[in-house]
C-alpha cells in the first residue's frame, strides 16, 4: 500500500547546532536505508515558512502500523509532526499497468 505523508520537522529552541547536524545526517542514512528496502519511494520539499522544514513523502508498506513504525525509527521523527494519507490508484492512473486502451478527447482548431 502506498501513502502520502507531510512530515514537519521543528527543532526545539536551543538545541545544539552539532545535534542537528548529527541528527541530520542519521536520517540521511537511514532515509537511504529505506530507499534501498523499498519502503521510502520519493521525497519532495515545497515551500515553507522561514525556520520551518517541510517533507512530502511518497511511501510504501504493507499496512498503516508498518508505516508508522517505519516512520518512527527515522532520527528526526522526535522533532516531527506527522499526516499521514493512505492512497488508493485511481483507475485512470497510467502507472496502474492496466491492459486497453485510454480515451482520446477530440480536438478543436481555432
């Protein structure tokens, strides 16, 4: 199954600068990790506010409790606010795989 997540990362005041780094830099690694496993599909940052880090995530696991579980063993899953969408394919999707043939709109000239 797959899911949609916005991820919204906020550091407590006054953390340490070399935390975060080091902090950031586990979850590099473990983000690769769930690449690798097939769980961590893609990773988008839209825009946000000054100090704010936003995530959109595109995920893979077999249930909600799996993602969930998955999602808390990331290193800035502390710092994290977390929504989480489960996605269902729509029947149009082009990545569906599905066999036939789509619907072609006619065009107009002018």
């Amino acid at each position: 199954m797959e899911f949609l997540t916005t991820l919204i990362t906020n550091v407590p005041p006054g953390t340490a600068e070399s935390t975060v780094e080091e902090t950031k830099d586990r979850e590099a690694i473990r983000a690769a990790e769930l690449a690798e496993k097939g769980n961590l599909l893609r990773l988008w940052k839209p825009p946000a506010g000054p100090g704010e880090w936003r995530t959109l995530g595109l995920w893979s696991a077999g249930t909600l409790a799996d993602l969930k579980e998955i999602l808390a063993s990331l290193p800035l899953h502390v710092w994290m606010t977390v929504e989480i969408t489960p996605l269902n394919r729509h029947p149009n999707d082009p990545e569906s795989g599905r066999q036939g043939t789509l619907a072609v709109l006619p065009t107009t000239k002018g």
